[in-house]
C-alpha cells in the first residue's frame, strides 16, 4: 500500500478526550481519516516567526504523523488573513461584496505555495500519493510537478466552487484554475460545485470537458468528481456513551426546565447566517408570543479569524441582536437565548446536540457542513429532534429528509422553526432514520477510500 501524503493549512490532530475547541470541520474529518492510514499530515504549525526557516516540526500522535512548518507574519497576513480568507472565502461563498484584491494578498499566496512546495518537496518518496486540501492551497500541485514530482497528486475542496460569472470577479482567476489543471483528481464537496467547475472550463478556458467529469487541456488530463465528506459514525457515537456526554445532556435538560431546545453550533462566520436565523428567531417569538417562554435558543458560536475585520464585524453584530431579542423578551428568571462564544469537546457536544429538539443549520453557503450530520447522529433513536437545514449548505444534496428552507427568508425559517417543534413522534421518527442511514453509510470512511480509490486509478 503506497504511503499517503495529506496537506492542509490547518493541522490539527483529534485532541485528547475531554479537550475542548473547533477547528472546523477540515481538521476534524482529515484527523479521522488519517487515523486509519499510514502516512504524514504536512501544515502549518499555526506558529508565527520574524524570519522563515522551512524547518520542519515532525510528531507523532494517537497514530498520526505530523510534520508542520512556521510561517513569517508577512505570510500570515498577506497568504492566510488575506488571499485565502480575505480573497476566496468571500468569493467561493457568493460574497463578492465582501472579497478583497490586493496585489500583496496574491504574492504572499505564491510565496507561500512555494514555501509549502519546497519543504514538502524532500519528504515524498516515488510511490508516495500526495492529497492537498482547501482553498488555501490551490496552486500547490503545480509547484510540486514544477519540482519535478511525478505522483498521483490529488485535491479536494472543502468549500463550495463558485459558478463561472463569480468566479471571474477573481483578478487572474484563470491563472489560479490553470494550475488546478496539474492535479490528477479534483474533488469538490457536491455535484453543483463539480458542475460549476466544469462549466468555467469549458466556457474560458475552451478545454476539453467529457461526459465523465474529466478535463483535458494542453495535452493534461484531469478527473473531477463529488466526494462529500461525512461524519467519523462510530467514533461520535462512541464519544456519546462518556460521562461526559451524559453529564452535558443533562446539564442541558435541567438548564431549559422543560422548554423545547433549539441548537445552533458554529464557526462565528459570516456564511453560517447567523444574523439572518437570530432575526428568523425574533420573528418566530413575535409571530407565536406564547412561544416564548416555552422555547430556548442556545447558540454556540467560537470566535474564527479574529484578525480579520469582517470576522470582527460579525462578532459585534450578533452580540447586538442576541442582546436585542433577550433585552425585549426575557423575564427575570428566563431568557429566550443562550449566546455562548466557547469550544466544547466532542463528547460535550454530543450531549448538547441531544438535549435539543431542533438542530438549526442555516449558511447562507456551506460546502458541506458537519454539524447538520453531528446533530442527526446524536439524536435519541426513540425520541428524535428535527433538523431544519438551508438549502444551500452541500449538505442538502444527501439529506433531504430535513427540513429543508431558504436562509434569506424569515418567514420560512420561522414556520420551520414551528413546524419542527410541533412535529408528531412518527414523523420525526421517519424522517430521522433515513437522515441517519444517510449519514451512517456515507461516513468519513468511506470519504477517504472512495478518493484515494479514484486518485490511485
Ligand atoms: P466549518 O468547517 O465551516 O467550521 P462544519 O460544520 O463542516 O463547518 O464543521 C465544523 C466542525 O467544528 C464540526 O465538527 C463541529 O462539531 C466543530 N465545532 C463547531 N463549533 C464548535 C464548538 N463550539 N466546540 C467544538 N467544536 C465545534
Ligand atoms: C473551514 C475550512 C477549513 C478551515 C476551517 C477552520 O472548514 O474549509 O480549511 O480549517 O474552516 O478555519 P481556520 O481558518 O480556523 O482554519
């Protein structure tokens, strides 16, 4: 079996039981994944530096095999704070009003492909098979074949893959796909991000593009195919028979004394919808004002990119509104939401996902979103809660016995909101059961053999 090589901005092995945080869910599926595979996970330390070295950090840990480099604060801001987050983020989630260009933000993107190119360059071995993940990332294949690499060399987006008339907002937006071009496989997280790849090439690039997903262009030839990423099933089940799980579970029952819980867990991002679901609350407690006190709405939400404005911009905004709707609401023994800005571990999670009646996972664009799976997994089988899920996270494509809405209308999430609080037993039963088949089969395993499978053909 040939070693596998997987690299991604953010490494981050699966924490000891019991430790809190988010890494988002990247760093969450790739630590699974490698679990089960010999091989090297190559990064980012997350470390700054004055000057950078390319030296290289390697550990092992629960079974993975690290080797991180630090990166030079220039890096930092211009390739991480700036092109990937400041630049694509914006624009692979149709925010273009959000996307910033700045020259500096591109250079410091190559510098540091280049960077990555080089020190991982030494460590790949003849039968080695290279994975390179997100947005982060994009040209680093061709910097490799540029080194002369001739392995099967993969990528996956984890992002959603904007369609043509976005993606030409970019500034040398074909100079970014062309180098996708020396991958061996790309994979996207659903069939409308494929599509939309597909159509950019065909359309400004005039490549080649097949009936079966592959492009061909200047004598290359690539695959394109979906290979949505799912759920470590057992691992999460398993984290839920702790003592942990349990004590969280019934923290959370004891806390809501009988009022119907709704969850919402994510990143502080402004592609999750936040402000648009507190407004959806808001307009569901006026809509139902005997809802009030029997509904409570705690919103886990850890901070993400604080260095960037909009990031900063989004934090401030959802404390107002959480402020606003409690302000107007609350009574002196009852608030109608719980804000709460921490990680929690995995095992906690669970125990929270399954306190809730209602899961709300509303991005405005998400390219698969692991949460909406999370909270399926952790229902009881007896006494399932709802998931009510945008219909625009890649998530929608497989589960499609959630309640599916449109995030942009309020009064479509506030009648979800009602109809899944008021939903009979048998119906959430039905419903659960083909969600979590769903979720149990098409899980982080099968994820990670299905494009290695395809990358080694
Ligand atoms: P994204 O990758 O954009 O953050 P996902 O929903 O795909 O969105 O993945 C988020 C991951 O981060 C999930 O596995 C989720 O459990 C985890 N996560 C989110 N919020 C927290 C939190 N407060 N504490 C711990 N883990 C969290
Ligand atoms: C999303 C991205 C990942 C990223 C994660 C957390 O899942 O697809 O690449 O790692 O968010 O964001 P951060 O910037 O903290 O790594």
């Amino acid at each position: 079996m040939s070693r596998l090589i997987v690299v991604s901005n953010r490494v981050s092995v699966p924490k000891a039981r019991g430790a809190a945080g988010s890494q988002g869910g990247l760093a969450v599926a790739l630590g699974s994944a490698l679990k089960e595979r010999r091989g090297i996970w190559f990064g980012w330390s997350g470390k700054e530096t004055d000057t950078f070295t390319g030296d290289l950090n390697m550990q092992k840990n629960e079974g993975v095999t690290t080797a991180t480099i630090d990166l030079e604060s220039q890096d930092v801001d211009e390739y991480y704070n700036g092109y990937a987050n400041r630049t694509l983020w914006p624009l692979f989630h149709y925010r273009v009003d959000l996307a910033e260009y700045e020259s500096g933000f591109g250079k410091g993107y190559e510098r540091v492909n280049q960077r990555f190119a080089d020190s991982l360059g030494p460590l790949i071995d003849p039968e080695d098979m290279v994975w390179v993940h997100d947005y982060h990332l994009m040209p680093l294949g061709s910097r490799l074949r540029e080194r002369g690499n001739k392995n099967r060399i993969g990528f996956f987006l984890h992002i959603p893959w904007p369609p043509r008339n976005l993606l030409v907002a970019l500034p040398f937006h074909e100079r970014l796909v062309l180098t996708m071009l020396d991958y061996d496989l790309i994979g996207f997280q659903d069939e409308e991000s494929v599509d939309s790849f597909l159509g950019y090439c065909r359309k400004e690039l005039q490549a080649e593009v097949g009936e079966d997903g592959t492009v061909t262009y200047d004598g290359r030839t690539v695959k394109v195919a979906a290979f949505p990423i799912g759920l470590d099933y057992e691992e999460f089940l398993e984290g839920g028979t702790t003592g942990d799980a349990r004590q969280m579970e019934q923290r959370m029952r004891s806390s809501s004394r009988h009022r119907k819980v709704i969850i919402g867990v994510d990143r502080l991002d402004y592609s999750k919808g936040l402000p648009e679901r507190f407004d959806a609350l808001g307009r569901f407690f006026d809509t139902y004002p005997d809802r009030v006190k029997q509904t409570l709405y705690v919103q886990i939400a850890p901070p993400s990119r604080q260095d960037v404005a909009t990031y900063q911009r989004i934090r401030n905004t959802l404390e107002q509104k959480a402020g606003q709707i409690n302000g107007e609401r609350s009574e002196v023994d009852m608030v109608p939401i719980r804000y709460v800005n921490r990680g929690y571990s995995r095992q906690e999670l669970f125990g929270i996902y399954r306190s809730a009646h209602v899961g709300l996972v509303t991005p405005l664009r998400d390219g698969m979103n692991l949460v909406a799976k999370e909270y399926v997994a952790a229902q009881d089988p007896e006494d399932p809660g709802v998931l009510v899920l945008s219909r625009f996270a890649g998530a929608a494509e497989q589960l499609t016995d959630a309640l599916l809405i449109n995030p942009h209308s309020m009064e479509e999430m506030s009648e979800a909101i009602r109809e899944a609080i008021d939903m009979p037993l048998d119906e959430r039963k039905a419903r659960w059961e083909k969600l979590n088949e769903v979720i149990k089969t098409t899980n982080v395993e099968k994820w990670r053999a299905d494009f290695v499978e395809a990358l080694s053909a």
